[in-house]
C-alpha cells in the first residue's frame, strides 16, 4: 500500500520530489524527473497527485494537469514511433498505425508525405475537440475510410491531452496520511492560498454579467474558474469585455487564475486588442466563428436561449438583453412579434 511504503523513512524522498513536483505545477514550472535507481521512483507521480486531491482544491487539480500534460508531451517527442503507436494502443484502446517508410510515403500524393501515422477517427475526435485550434477540426484533415493522418508529433498532443483529461476526471478518497506527507499537504496548501489571492480574478456582477450571451458566460465562468483556454476563447472573451467598456485591468484580472498565465505577455495581448477594439479593428467573433470554434452551448444542445435565434453577434444579445433588463422586460414573446429569425439552433 502507498501509505504504508511513504511512511517508511528510506521513501521519504519520495515525498520531498513528489512536494517539488506539485511546487511546479503551482508556479507552471518544468517537472523535473526523479531517477535515483530505485523502483519506487514511480511512485513521485502518484505521491504528487495524492497531495493535490488531498488539498480538493480544482485549481491546483487544473494546474497539476496542465504541467503534468506539458511535461508527457516532452518526453513523448523523444521516443520513437513505434513506441507511440504502442503506448497509445495499450493506455487508451486506440487505434494508430504507422503510414509506413520515407519510401513508402513518396509513393503517396504529395500533401499526404509529411504525415508519419494514422489513426481512427474516432479517437482522433476524443480529444482533439478539446484543444478549438482550426487544425484540430475534422473538417480541416485528411481523413481516408475513417483514418484521420497525424505526424507523430501531433499524436504526442492528443496523448498528452488524453492524460490531462484523465487528471481533470478522476478523483481519489485519500487515506490518513502519514506525518510526514501531511506536512507537504500543509505546506502546498501554504503556497496555494497565497497563489489563489494574487491570481484572484475580477468579480463581474450585477446587469453586466447577466446581460452576458451564453457564449460568453460559459467562456468566463471557465475563466475565473481557471481553466486554460484556448487562444480563441481567450480573444473572444478579451475582446468582448473590451467592447462593453471594461478597462485594460479589469480584463487582465479576469484571465489571472489561468494556469499558464503570465502577467507581462498577458498586458502586452490585452493592449493590443484594446489599441483596436476603439475603432473598427478588433471586435468579438460573430455567432458563426464562435460556433465552429464549439464555444457555443446552444448550437452544442447545452444551453438555451431564445434571444439567440435572433442575433448573429453576441455583442447584440448583449445590447438588447442590457435593454431589456433596465425596462425590466422578463416576456421575451416580443421577439417574434418584433424582429427577424436570423438562426436554427
């Protein structure tokens, strides 16, 4: 049993490593590997993870799983491909297989030669949804019978992913601790509660928020939560609260529990959107864009709201809804009388 190996003196460094490892995921720092010649160096991991669901905090569970994620991505780019198409196959059922030789692939079309494996679509789909990059959409690859084509850099992503939504969902019922971990516990949680109040995000109340379009709602509750976004997401979001009169600090406020945030790339990104979003530059994507970029929870069947049929923007929801809530008009039956189906969700 873990507990009882931790609570053997000669493991004890299996704690401190294990403390250091959650360390970096707090401060997004590169995991170091601990290799002292002993098997049960393994067991750095799962001490790590131990301490993080003992604290149940989900934003130190997001940031384990961000830098736990980065660091499986490294190490994967080292191995080979036969090594890949193994482990993917033995840790998560999927099917890959390698498109063959430099000389092979020079007897396929020329837009197909960069590509070294292929692999189902099916769970190509199972993680690639979640990284929104247009690369990562199904329409935008070459898919053949039902076999999506990847490089192998590309299938260390979608494993890397695969394993950061494994930590995202999973969960332990620690045991009584021994003493000598409970005190990382204590100290972890130290330095988390500290994190937490530099990175505490902007509070958005009142009619401002609840004039929000879902889309928008759903992208900055993830954010204030801590989720990492993706870079749409994040423009999305930045852009619109720009719009609706929010300064440059209150936005950067907004995006600070992310767990790769960095405060000077993160101004520098915000200014620029700012510089634009004046005049006619920079401006929130339309309802189509924020479709096709999946972050729209009524066109995904996960929300509803009839406003929607009737807009294109999301900064018009939030114009009319703003409207409404300060003529305190709760019957929205006027919008058939009124305006214009501009779309079927």
């Amino acid at each position: 049993m873990l507990v009882n190996l931790l609570s053997d003196p000669v493991n004890e460094y299996i704690i401190q490593a294990a403390e250091e490892r959650v360390y970096a995921a707090l401060t997004q720092s590169e995991i170091k590997t601990t290799d002292t010649g002993n098997e049960n160096d393994v067991l750095v991991y799962t001490t790590a993870r131990l301490i993080v669901e003992k604290i149940g905090n989900p934003r130190l569970r997001e940031y384990q799983a961000e830098t736990e994620s980065k660091a499986v991505n490294r190490y994967l780019g080292q191995e080979s491909s036969s090594f890949l198409v193994s482990l993917a196959k033995s840790s998560f059922d999927w099917t890959v297989e390698s498109i063959g030789d430099p000389r092979v692939r020079a007897q396929l079309p020329q837009y197909l030669r960069s590509y070294e494996l292929k692999i189902r679509f099916e769970d190509f789909l199972e993680v690639a949804h979640i990284f929104h990059a247009t690369e990562w959409k199904l329409i935008n690859r070459f898919v053949d019978n039902g076999w999506v084509f990847i490089r192998m850099s590309e299938l260390c992503r979608l494993m890397s992913g695969k394993f950061k939504q494994l930590i995202l969902s999973s969960s332990l019922n620690p045991p009584t601790l021994p003493e000598r971990l409970t005190q990382s516990v204590l100290r972890i949680e130290s330095e988390l509660g500290t994190k937490l109040k530099s990175t505490e995000p902007i509070k958005i109340e009142g009619q401002m928020i609840t004039a929000f379009p879902p889309c928008i709602e759903m992208i900055h509750n993830d954010s204030i939560r801590g989720k990492n976004l993706a870079h749409d997401a994040r423009f999305t979001l930045a852009s619109f609260l720009l719009k609706i009169g929010m300064s440059d600090d209150e936005v950067l406020g907004v995006f600070k529990p992310s767990p790769d945030f960095i405060g000077s790339l993160a101004e520098y990104q915000i200014r620029q959107i700012a510089s634009k979003s004046q005049g006619e530059g920079y401006t929130p994507p339309g309802c189509r864009k924020i479709q096709s970029n999946g972050f729209c929870p009524l066109y995904n069947r996960s929300g509803w709201d009839p406003l929607c049929e009737y807009i294109i923007h999301p900064l018009s929801f939030y114009n009319t809804r703003a409207w409404e809530i300060t003529k305190g008009i709760e019957d929205h039956s006027w919008y058939a009388k009124r305006m214009k189906k501009k779309q079927n969700l």
